[in-house]
C-alpha cells in the first residue's frame, strides 16, 4: 500500500502527461502484482502493453480525476474493503474503455 500510495503522489505531482502515463504504469502493475492472483501481473503486463501503442495523451486534468480514483481504491484496500475496492476498479476500468473504445458496447 505503501507503494500504491507513493505512485498516486508522484501522478499527483507530475506535470506532463508521460510523466503520468509512467508512474500509472507503475500503479496498475504494482496493484496487479498485489493481488496475488497467479498470472495476473503477466496478464497484465502483456495487455497493457498491447494497448499501449493506441493510447494517446490525455489532457492532465483528465489524469487528476483518474488519479483521484487511485487514491480512493487504496483507501478502499487500506480499509480492507474489498467490495468498495471493487466497484472503484470496475469503475476505473469502464472509464478507460469509454475513452478508448469510443461508441463499444460495454460488457455486462
């Protein structure tokens, strides 16, 4: 937790968009290895890196609502509420695939 919260105020910190865009890789990957599901930080790795070559920079107050997201889901594992945790992932999520994936249906 420590560690997620070091990345949410280093993306909270940063002025630039690649700034952001390396500390939130670091974030995601950092929860992904925490969740001590096997194959998940290698799922995760290859994934995100396969859509990384279609992201493109978001505006950085765009990243301050996503980083504040990040703080809220560690506050929610630092609470070990897991329900919590869980919608504020699954909200995190649908968000990134309506920016990406402008006018895909969301899965249910």
């Amino acid at each position: 937790l420590a560690r997620l919260e070091s990345l949410v105020a280093e993306m909270g910190a940063v002025s630039d968009w690649a700034g952001f865009r390396s500390a939130d890789t670091a974030f995601h990957a950092e929860l992904a290895a925490a969740a001590g599901v096997p194959g998940a930080a290698d799922l995760h790795h290859r994934v995100s890196h396969e859509l990384y070559a279609y992201f493109i920079p978001y505006r950085i107050d765009y990243l301050r609502a996503s980083n504040d997201e990040h703080a809220l889901l560690v506050d929610a594992l630092r609470a070990g509420d897991a329900a919590a945790a869980s919608r504020l992932a699954y909200t995190h999520v649908a968000e990134l695939h309506d920016s990406m994936y402008v006018g895909l249906p969301h899965s249910t």
